[in-house]
C-alpha cells in the first residue's frame, strides 16, 4: 500500500519524506488556505515545491465545476510538473473532464467519493485514482471501512486499473485497516503514520536493553 500524506505543509511533508516511506502528497483549496497560501501563483508555487521535495505523486485540485473551467484548470495543473495529478471533483462534469484528461495522458484524482456507484464512475471514465472519503462517511455513522470493501470487490471483478485511495484517514487503525482490505493508496495526517511507529512493549524493551547495557559499560 503506497502512503500519501493530505496536508500543504512543508514541514509535515519533509518530515515524512525523511522517513523514507512516502509515495505522494494530496492536498486541496481547504488544506492551501490552513497554511495561509492563497493567490494564483502563491498556490501554483507551492505545489510545484512540494514536487520538488517528494519523489511520489502530488494531487493538485481545480475549484471549478464547469467542463470547460475543469479542463482549463487541470491541463494548467499538469504542466506544472510532471508529478502532478489533477484531483476532480465526483460531479456530472467531473466524470466528463476525466475522461477527457485520460484520452489526453493526464492522470486524475476523483474525489469526494461516498459510493460504489461514483467509484465506478470514475473508473469506467479513466480516473488513474478514485477517493472515498472514509472519515466524512464515520462521521455520520456510515461504515467508511465498508466502502473501500465494496470499491475493492466490484474493481477487481473487471479489472479496472483505477486505485483506490482511501482518502480522509483520521487515525492509525484506518490506516492498518485500510491495508487489510486492500486499499491501493491511503492518504491521512503524519499522526496517522508516525502512529504506526508506536508500541509499549518496543519501548519498554528499548529501555530495558540501554538499562542493561549501561550498567556494564
């Protein structure tokens, strides 16, 4: 499973970069604005910074949700870098601009996915990722770990090569979980990864072996 990180921070990116296990970034107009990077230009710099720290995938989102006004964002998104993916929302149009983009070699991120039937939407369209948001779906008592399930089942019945996302990971466990029922990708915060270095036996170990070694040496 690739992990991304879903933040616009540099620091946070870097930091997971230097753990060695980060694949991608994902980011959006909300994350952007948390770091105070508003503008045009401001927002295409960043990104183009954040490709330059990561080796992975980096998913840059359009605010439009006309066909016209999608593609004329994402094919200035792709030019950017050659990292970028152009993240679409899962809208009529949306649907329409990706199959656009695949017919013209731009790779995609459909988001704001909460169903089976978007996911395969967007896959029968060429989406190269497809987004369930598992946390929005927690927050108001809907099984999110389900729908990546589901996506799974129904995309390897027909072999679609989409990859599943698992977007708006809140915590470790979603992370593990994630795993288990075989999301592609899983995209969250650095808490949610750097938790995973975390258990009480390895650190009462760890201390007990530096103990033991301090009272020989």
């Amino acid at each position: 499973m690739k992990f991304f990180i879903d933040t616009a921070n540099i620091d946070q990116i870097k930091e997971a970069q230097d753990l060695g296990i980060l694949d991608g970034v994902t980011t959006n107009p909300s994350l952007m604005a948390k770091e105070g990077i508003t503008g045009e230009e401001n927002i295409k710099n960043h990104y183009i910074k954040i490709c330059e720290i990561v080796d992975g995938d980096v998913s840059a989102e359009v605010i439009s949700t006309d066909f016209e006004g999608i593609v004329k964002e994402g094919e200035a998104l792709a030019e950017l870098h050659d990292q970028i993916v152009v993240k679409v929302p899962m809208i009529k149009e949306g649907v329409k601009a990706i199959k656009y983009f695949s017919e013209k070699g731009i790779r995609t991120n459909c988001t704001l996915v909460f169903s089976v039937g978007q996911a395969l939407l967007a896959a029968k369209a060429g989406a190269t990722y497809v987004s369930p948001f598992i946390g929005r779906l927690d927050d108001i008592s809907t099984d999110g770990l389900n729908l990546i399930e589901e996506i799974r089942l129904v995309y390897d019945n027909y072999m679609f090569e989409t990859q599943i996302l698992a977007a708006s990971v809140r915590h470790t466990m979603h992370v593990i979980d994630c795993a288990k029922i075989g999301a592609d990708v899983m995209t969250g915060p650095l808490s949610s990864i750097e938790g995973l270095l975390k258990h009480p036996l390895t650190d009462s170990g760890l201390e007990k072996f530096l103990a033991d070694y301090n009272k020989n040496n």
